[in-house]
C-alpha cells in the first residue's frame, strides 16, 4: 500500500458494510474461521458465552443474534488456533522477544504451558503448575510484609475469579489491589458514590427506550461500544433527543449530528433540533455543564416571576436532595465568560444544549473515558449529577445516569471486593463469614503500586489478566521499576509486553478464557458477570481448550492461594470443583447475591439491584447531594504542574478502532481514515502550520511537566484532522510514555490520559508524506 493510500476519508456509516467487510477479512485470515463462527452464533445468548469486549448489556428478552463487529474480533482473538508453546519460547530470548511489536506479540497466539523466566538463557522454560504455585507461595511467605505484594486485576476477571482472588488476598494480609478500574472509570465510583451513595450506573436498558432525550458525552461508541448504537438510532427513530459531546466528530455518533425533526423554534429563533453535537475543549466539559445548569437557573427564576411552568422538580429536590441552595450560589457565582472560554463552547451552543435538556421529561446521561481521565474529573461527573438532580432525573424510567463501562467484567470486579478501599460493610461481612482479620488500611491503587515497586518497596507483583506495562503511564519509567520486582506473575491468555518486563524471577500463567469450556471436577463450570447496568448473568465457553495444560482462573488462584495458605480461610480446591460452591460464598457475603445459584437460572440473568435508582440515598446526609464544586481556574495551570514553557497542544490519548485497550487487532483506524499505522497524531490544520508544521511531516511529541525527566514519543506523523483548534489527540498505549505518574485526577489516581500538554518537535529525517483527513 503506498502511503498515501493509508488517509482515506471514511464515507460509510458506522457498522454497516464496511464493518462487514472488515469483520470477514478478519474471520478469514484465521485458522479457525468456521469454528469461530458456530462459537459466535452463541455469544451473549442463553448458554452460551459473554462476549469478552465491551460491558454493554443485551436487551432484555432480545431474541436475535446479537454481536458486532469489535465483539467478533474479541472472540476470534483469543479463540485462535495459534499457538505460543515451549518450542516457541525457546526459539527466541526475552530480549528478542521485547524488540517485537505489541501487535507481533499477541498475534504469536494462545500460551500453552506454565513458563519461567531463566535468567541464565535469558528465556522462559517450561514449568510445572506445582512448581509455580511452590515459587510463588515461597516468595510471598518470605516477605517481610504482606503489602510488599501487589495482587493487580483486569476487568475480563469472572465473578468467581475475582472473589476468590480478593478472599486469597486479604487472607495473605493486605488490601494491594491496583486494578484497571483506577486507571477507567474510578471517578464514576467516586463521584457517583458520594453525591447517590451508590458507585454505579442508575439505569438498565430498558430505561433507553423511555428516555426523551439520551447524552453521549465523552465516549465513541461506534469503536468501543457498537451495540450502543442501536438504542441510541431507535430513539432517535422515536422522536427522542440524541446529544453528543465530544471534540472529535466520531464516526457513528456524527448520524446525531445534523438537525433531523425540527421540533419547535427556540424563542431566539434558532431550530431546536432532536439531535446535536457540541464539540467542547478537552476537560471542558464541567463548564459546560456548569453553564447548562445556569441558564435552567435563570428559566427557572423566569418561571417563578412569570408564573410559568417551573423549569426544576422542585418536588423531588424537597423530598430527595440536600445542598440546592449552595450549590445554586456556586453557580451564581460562575461566569459566563469563564463557562464560555473554558467550555471552548460558544454561549448559543450552550443555550441549545439546555434547552434539549430541559425540553426532554426524562433524560439519561452517558459517558466514558472523555470525562474520567482527567484532573477534575469528580467535579465533573458531580455537575453531571447536579444537572440531573435539579430535574428529578434519577430514579425514574428513562432518567438516570449511566457511566459505561469498559471491560466485560470490571463492574462485577468491583463489586467482589477488587478495591483497594473496599466498603466498610464489605469487610465487616467477610470477616464474620470467613473468620479471620481482614485488613482495614487503604491498600495500593495502580498509580500508588507503581510508586512502590519504583522505591523497591513492592517486591512481588501478580496479574489477574491484562497488560500491566502497557496500560499504565510513564512506560519507560514504570518498566524499570517493575524490573525492580524479585517476582512478576502473569495469568495470561496471549503473550504481551508486560510478560518481557520481568522481575529477577517471572512466571506467565496460562489461563483459559471466556470461550474455552471450562472443566473441573465436578464437570463443565460456567462464570459469571456484571455487566453495565448492573445485570448479572452466567457465560459458558464452548471451545475445546487449545492446549491441556490451561487452568481456569479460578483454579490458577485456587493453586497459588493453597500452596500460599494452607487450607486457610477455605479448602481452595473443593472450591473450585463445582463454581456454584464459589457462588455461595459469594452469597453469604456481597449484597444483592442471596440465593446466587438459583436466581442464574432466570433466562437472561438477574438485576443486581440500585438503592439510587429506587431513590434510597445511602449518603452521608441520606439524601441526593447538590456539590457545589467550583470551576477550576484554568484548565492547564490545574492540569499541568508548574507548566515550565507553554504548549502546543493538548493531547488527548484514545483508542482506535482496530484494538481492545493494548490489544491491537490490527493497524488500521476505519471511522477515522487511517490505514496500516498508529504513529500519527491528529492535529488541526490551522494549528500544524501555525506551529511551522506541514501536515504529513513525522514529529516527536514531548510532554511538559515539572521534573526532569524526559518524556517523548518520535516519529509520529501529522495528520490535518478535523479536531478542535489547540487539541490533538493519539493511540493509546503507543502515547503512555508522555503521561507523567505524577498527573493523576483529583481523589481518583485516574492518569490524565486525555490531558497530556505537548511541545511537538521536528522528527530527524522528517519526512513529507500526504496526509489529510476530512
Ligand atoms: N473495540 C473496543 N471496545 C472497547 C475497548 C477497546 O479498546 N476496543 N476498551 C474498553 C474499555 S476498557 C473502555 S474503558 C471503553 C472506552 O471507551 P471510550 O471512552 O469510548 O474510549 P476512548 O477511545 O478512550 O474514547 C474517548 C472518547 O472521548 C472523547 N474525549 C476525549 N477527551 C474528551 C473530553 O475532555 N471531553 C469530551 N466530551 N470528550 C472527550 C474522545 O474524542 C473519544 O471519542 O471501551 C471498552 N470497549
Ligand atoms: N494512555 C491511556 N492509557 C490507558 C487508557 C487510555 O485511554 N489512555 N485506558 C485505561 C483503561 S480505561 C483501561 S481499562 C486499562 C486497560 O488495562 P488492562 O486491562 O491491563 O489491559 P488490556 O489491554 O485490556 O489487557 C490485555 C491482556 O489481557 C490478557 N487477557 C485477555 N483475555 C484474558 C482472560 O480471559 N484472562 C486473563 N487472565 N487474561 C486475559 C491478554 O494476555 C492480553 O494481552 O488501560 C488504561 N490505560
Ligand atoms: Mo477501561
């Protein structure tokens, strides 16, 4: 393919044939392509597996088969017939293996057999499971401290899984979990738990069918949530309102931005229209939001002079809310000038957008990493809140407010205990059903473990799936601290790059996934999972195993935590010989699980259950809280610590079309036009010249922030994008080099992954190629 070939303007619609296309190039180019397709025919159905990507849920009672076209490649991913066996780490050294791609490393295929790393020969050899359950008990009982261990978690984790993996942990003695919700969706649970009391979404699916109006902020579905699509287009359909915030016009939400039903004319004499797209600064959301809610204040004041029709439910902020009134004074007190310059939304716009809301009776608000990954990403989502309080829209049937979650299980993760400051209530059941001292004291979150294994304070890390080295930021310097490990284990589906940062010793512990059958010894095991709204079902593989050395995880932490403990607080084997045994243990202990096993049986699953969404306010003041949070002064100054020279930009990091977080399926970006690479950084034309840039030109990206460490990406081309003046934005995990460790959000430890400032450099060599994209 030349290169100018690799920009081409994407003109289909989101999921339509060119998905089809994608999809079957995909399916062909396995080895196992009918298989698969029979293994398909099954995802998220009765008896059948959850889909192992995206934790949007099924609608109820859906009888069609339902899968897409990023759900297909997640199966067929891990459901090749590719194998990473002994002979194959034998044929290359670590190093060898560490100059590779990410893409070349998880393409190898499925590992096969136990491995440890042998310094000697710089290679992984076969192990045995004894002997890597008897190396790692040996490590973690020589420590000197339990919470010199960092136990890390994925969020493709079964229930099961996850639960036995918290038990084990806090009966070792610490409360160490980093898991990929603090680098995800950690400020839904912050925000959301103290302002509603609970951490999570207050909407099921069916909400999506009586929502007047539906906000997408902060999220591109089309890539990372496909199936979102269709409830959005349905209301749509229906008459309801679809409103997008986002700088980048993603290609699947941009049917939602043209004007479609002209409804009514505003009083202004612009159209309302039942779709929009607002495209803010990057972190301009809050003030956005912020000016939303002021001009319902000033409605709502014109309504009280007037007589007319009162803009707030003043009903249910009497009987549900506390703090209205210094929250409004908060509001009072913001500018229009500081909503408008921060927001980088022009006032009209903002006019627009609160007139949508406070036309629509019921209005769900959806978001994802646009509005987690930043510094004041809790204010944020906390005027999200705010907005909705103000119009009772919690609580109700097609109101609510709906964070969506990433990985298939990370929800579910939470709620077995995977936290580092789990709920007090949490431990106090543990402690009583399982009868010995577990931990109180705040364990380590992701950023935290890092800081730890860079001070040598943290000696043993273990992984419950994921891509530890990857996903986290400040790669280079994460890197050598986890070098820094006495011992690094990995529960692994397919070879990545975390498993070649090894510590003095290392493990890679081959794990069954999602769709193998699972077989232990009381027979076929089925898992379960939670998904966004709070649904939770069961998933059974239907593969045959692609080697008979895999465990489950279930039983790979069943095998750790025996030869760890003992018999101590459980018999870990008897456990997992029939899952259901799991599962009532579970019942005894987490909320909401009472007669787990039984209740799996309803087709479909059961509902976990929202006291917010019941209007039960398990707050402090017992009550809906109204945050009065201020607006931050300035978004870089706040962003960036001690900002040493002005940027160029501020980048936000994403994911592309053609991966699942460091999975990279592929290297092509359809919906944004990019073929065959991911070193390019979108950037606007004006701003590329304005720099002394001409588009197409290769460029290093260097990220400012206050020490002295170097932080830089090279050779990334420059691609003329319709993106906000001042942004830029690039894939994710190539970009983790440029998030400072240090720049986290407030109260959440979230890296800043969508605000990096950045200095772009000419690349040596630079090189002139074609590249513009619509
Ligand atoms: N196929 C596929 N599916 C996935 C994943 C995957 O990698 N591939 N990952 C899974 C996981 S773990 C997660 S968490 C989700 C992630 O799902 P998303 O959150 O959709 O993922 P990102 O690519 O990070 O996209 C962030 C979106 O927010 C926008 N954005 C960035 N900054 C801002 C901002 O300041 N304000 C606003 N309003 N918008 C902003 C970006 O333009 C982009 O559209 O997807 C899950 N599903
Ligand atoms: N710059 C930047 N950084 C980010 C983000 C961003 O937007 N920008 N997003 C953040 C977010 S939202 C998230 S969730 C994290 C993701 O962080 P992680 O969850 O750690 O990363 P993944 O890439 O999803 O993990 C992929 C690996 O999981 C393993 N795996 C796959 N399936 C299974 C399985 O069934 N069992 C087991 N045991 N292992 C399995 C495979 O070996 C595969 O290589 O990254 C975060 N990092
Ligand atoms: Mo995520």
């Amino acid at each position: 393919m030349s290169q100018v070939d690799r920009y081409k303007p994407y003109k289909g619609a989101a999921a339509g044939w060119g998905a089809v296309i994608s999809l079957t190039r995909n399916w062909l180019g396995s080895e196992n392509a009918l298989k698969n397709i029979r293994a398909m025919l099954k995802t998220n159905q009765n008896g059948g597996f959850d889909c192992p990507g995206c934790a949007w849920g099924e609608a109820p009672g859906a009888s069609m088969l339902k899968f897409c076209e990023n759900g297909a490649k997640a199966v067929n991913w891990e459901a090749t017939g590719r194998l990473v066996d002994p002979a194959f780490f034998n044929k290359y050294t670590v190093s060898t293996l560490a100059e590779q791609s990410d893409y070349w490393l998880e393409y190898q295929g499925r590992i096969t057999h136990p491995m440890r790393y042998d310094a000697r020969v710089d290679r992984y050899v076969e192990t045995t499971w004894d002997d890597a359950f008897a190396l790692i008990a040996k490590h973690l009982k020589g420590l000197k401290s339990p919470h010199e261990a960092e136990f890390y978690t994925s969020g493709r984790a079964s229930n099961e899984a996850a639960f036995l993996y918290q038990l084990f942990v806090r009966a070792y003695g610490t409360n160490n979990f980093p898991d990929c919700s603090n680098m995800c969706h950690e400020a839904s649970a912050v925000s959301m738990g103290e302002s509603l009391g609970v951490g999570k979404g207050t909407v099921v699916y069916e909400d999506l069918h009586h929502a007047d109006a539906i906000f997408v902020i902060g999220q591109n579905p089309g890539t990372n949530h496909p199936r979102m699509l269709e409830p959005l287009r349905e209301a749509v359909k229906r008459g309801a309102q679809v409103v997008c915030i986002n700088p980048l016009k993603e290609r699947g939400l941009e049917r939602f931005q043209n004007p479609q039903n002209p409804i009514e004319m505003l009083s202004n004499g612009w159209e309302a229209t039942n779709t929009a797209y607002f495209r803010p600064a990057l972190g301009g959301d809050m003030a956005m939001i912020r000016g939303m809610a002021k001009f319902l204040l000033e409605w709502e004041r014109e309504a009280q002079a007037t007589g007319g029709e009162a803009v707030f439910d003043h009903a249910f902020i009497a009987e549900h809310t506390s703090g209205l009134d210094s929250y409004l004074a908060e509001v009072d007190a913001t500018s229009w000038e500081h909503i408008v310059e921060q927001s980088g939304v022009p006032l009209h716009d903002i006019e627009l957008a609160a007139r949508m809301y406070a036309r629509a009776k019921s209005v769900i608000m959806c978001w994802a990493m646009g509005l987690t990954q930043h510094v004041h990403s809790v204010p944020t989502l906390q005027e999200v809140i705010n907005l909705q309080l103000l119009r009772g829209n919690v609580g109700r049937p097609g109101a609510g407010l709906s964070p969506v979650r990433g990985h298939s299980n990370v929800q579910g993760d939470r709620t077995m205990g995977i936290n580092e400051l789990a709920p007090k209530a949490l431990m106090d059941a543990l402690e009583k059903r399982f009868n010995f001292k577990v931990p109180r004291m705040h364990g380590h979150n992701t950023v935290m473990a890092i800081g730890a294994m860079e001070r040598g304070e943290a000696k043993v890390f273990i992984g419950l799936g994921g891509n530890f080295a990857q996903a986290t930021p400040d790669t280079p310097r994460t890197h050598a601290a986890m070098r820094k490990l006495d011992l690094s284990v990995h529960i692994s589906t397919k070879l990545n790059r975390s498993h070649l940062v090894t510590g003095r010793d290392a493990l890679i512990l081959p794990c069954l996934g999602r769709t193998d059958i699972d077989v232990q010894a009381e027979g076929p095991q089925g898992v379960t999972v939670e998904d966004t709204f709070s649904m939770v079902h069961l998933s059974f593989g239907q593969l045959k195993p692609k080697s008979a050395h895999l465990k489950s995880e279930p039983a790979i932490i069943a095998g750790i935590a025996a030869a760890t403990l003992g018999k101590h607080p459980i018999d870990w084997e008897w456990a997992v010989g029939d899952y259901g045994r799991i599962r009532n243990l579970i019942a005894d202990v987490i909320p909401g699980f009472d007669n787990f096993n039984e209740k799996l049986l309803i087709p479909g699953g059961f509902h976990l259950g929202n006291d917010a969404s019941d209007r039960v306010w398990k707050t402090e003041s017992g009550k809906a809280q109204f945050t009065p949070c201020v607006l931050p002064e300035h978004l870089i100054s706040e962003g960036v610590r001690n900002l040493p020279v002005k940027p160029h930009l501020i980048l936000q990091t994403m994911r592309s079309h053609d991966q699942y977080n460091t999975t990279l399926y592929g290297l092509d970006d359809r919906y944004r036009g990019v073929y065959g690479m991911r070193d390019v950084v979108f950037a606007n034309e004006q701003d590329i010249r304005r720099l002394g840039f001409e588009p197409g030109q290769k460029v290093d990206l260097v990220a400012l922030w206050d020490d002295e460490r170097e932080r830089r990406v090279s050779g990334f081309t420059l691609i003329a994008y319709d993106i906000p003046a001042g942004q830029a934005a690039a894939y994710y995990p190539e970009t983790n080099p440029l998030v400072p460790l240090e720049s986290y959000g407030d109260r959440t430890y979230t890296p800043t992954s969508k605000f990096v400032a950045i200095r772009l450099e000419a690349a040596e060599a630079s090189n002139l190629i074609p590249s513009s994209v619509a």
